[in-house]
C-alpha cells in the first residue's frame, strides 16, 4: 500500500510551516530609525579633565567657572569637568595652604575634549585668589 500523494507533499511541508512562522515574525520587522549622532565637538558643553599639581600641600583649592565651582582635596589632583563651549574661559582659583609653607606654586592645566591642553601656573604664599582666562581659536 503506498501513501497518497496528498499526503506524500504535506509530510514535509508541515515542518517547514512549523519554522516559517517565527521566521517570518523576525523578517516583517519594523524598519531600523536610525539615531541621529552629533559630534561632541559641536555640543553646548565641552567636557575636560582639570589637572592640579602642588609644589606644597594645599590645605584648600577651589576652581570656579561662571555658577559652577569644583572643590579639590589635599592630595587630589584631577577632576572632570564640564563648561559652556566659548573661544575663552574664565576660571577662579582660589588656594590656601598651610602656615609656614614658603612661596610655592600650583600648575593648573586643563586638557578638553577637542581643543589643545592649556596651562597656567599660580604663586603663593599662604592664599592666592587668581582668575586665569584660557583661549582658544575658532575653528571652522
């Protein structure tokens, strides 16, 4: 007895029906939006790193940009941190150190993202507020 061909085609075309489904759920899938990148060159804000380094032990060091305003811990020496993207900017240095610490120095230098470093060293005997402009050329 041989089997009908009704039932010779269906035998196999069950299993591939049985995988087709999900395969066809994975293919009719919503088209990809695509995120639109923008180039942190570009952004309102620039993000760098704010390097310190002591000739002397600072009992105190502030740094402040317009509103915002980052604390350093003796024996801290870096800091990340974000400001408003401008060919200048304009940073209040405030440091004290200890009594009987001779003339001494702090190095500041800021590293941006897209922009070259840019240092600046301050002396001191006891405190020293200082505001230290940075400059930058525009760029096209």
């Amino acid at each position: 007895m041989t089997r009908s061909p009704l039932k010779a085609t269906l035998l196999p075309l069950i299993p591939l029906a049985a995988l087709g489904f999900p395969l066809a759920s994975v293919l009719n899938q919503e088209n990809y939006q695509q995120v639109e990148i923008t180039d942190p060159a570009t952004g309102p804000l620039v993000s760098a790193y704010l390097e310190i380094d002591s000739a002397h032990p600072f009992e105190t060091l502030s740094v402040q940009i317009g509103d915002a305003s980052w604390n350093f811990a003796p024996g801290e020496d870096e800091k990340e941190i974000h400001y408003e993207r401008n060919s200048q900017l304009n940073l209040l240095v405030t440091a004290t150190w200890p009594e009987d610490t001779p003339k001494t120095a702090i190095k500041l230098e800021l590293i941006p993202e897209a922009t070259p470093a840019r240092t600046h060293t301050l002396w001191g005997l006891g405190k020293v507020t200082e505001e230290v402009s940075f400059t930058w050329e525009e760029q096209e």
